[in-house]
C-alpha cells in the first residue's frame, strides 16, 4: 500500500500538535503556532514521501519473515549464524536496501 502525504501531514510536522482540521478543509492551529509557508509546506510535503519511499525496502520484507516464535525457536535448535543464513539473508536478498 502506497501512501500519499497530504499538506495537513505537512503541516503537523512542521509545527507539532495542536493542529486540526475542519470540515472545510480549514487548519486551525490551537497552540499559539505560526502557519508556514505554502513554499515551506510544499516542500515538507515532497521530504515526507521521500522518506517514506525510501523506507520501502522494510514494509517489504517485514511480512515474509517468520513469526518471531518461530524464529526463536531456530535460533535455539541451530543458532544465530545458521538463523542468518537461513531466515533472515533470503528476505534481506530479496528485498535489498536501495
């Protein structure tokens, strides 16, 4: 699944909490922040999905590895050398770190 970052994403990073939005589509700052800038928004908006993209490689392989009982369980009856070998170089290999 593909997220899609959105100006009020933006806008929460940049100034924190205290941020809503109405059904207008409205911001409503609640703690005294001072609103960025379009520029300011646009730009965290392209660093936020950036940064998700880049993360990719993880959600990839977070459900191919094996539950962690079971992957306990074979570092116990093999160790960690043949856990890294087995279990973990296999998901690593096929989804690599960009």
């Amino acid at each position: 699944m593909n997220r899609v970052f959105s100006k009020f994403d933006a806008i929460v990073s940049l100034v924190g909490g205290g941020v809503s939005q109405i059904a207008d589509s409205s911001i409503v700052y609640h703690d005294g922040q001072s609103p960025p800038s379009d520029e300011e928004v646009n730009a965290e908006v392209v660093r936020l999905q950036e940064e998700y993209d880049a993360l990719q490689y993880q959600r990839d392989r977070e459900p191919e590895y094996p539950l962690i009982a079971d992957q306990l369980d074979y570092i116990y009856h093999n160790g960690i050398a043949k856990w890294k070998s087995d279990m973990v170089k296999p998901v690593k290999d096929a989804h690599p770190k960009p």
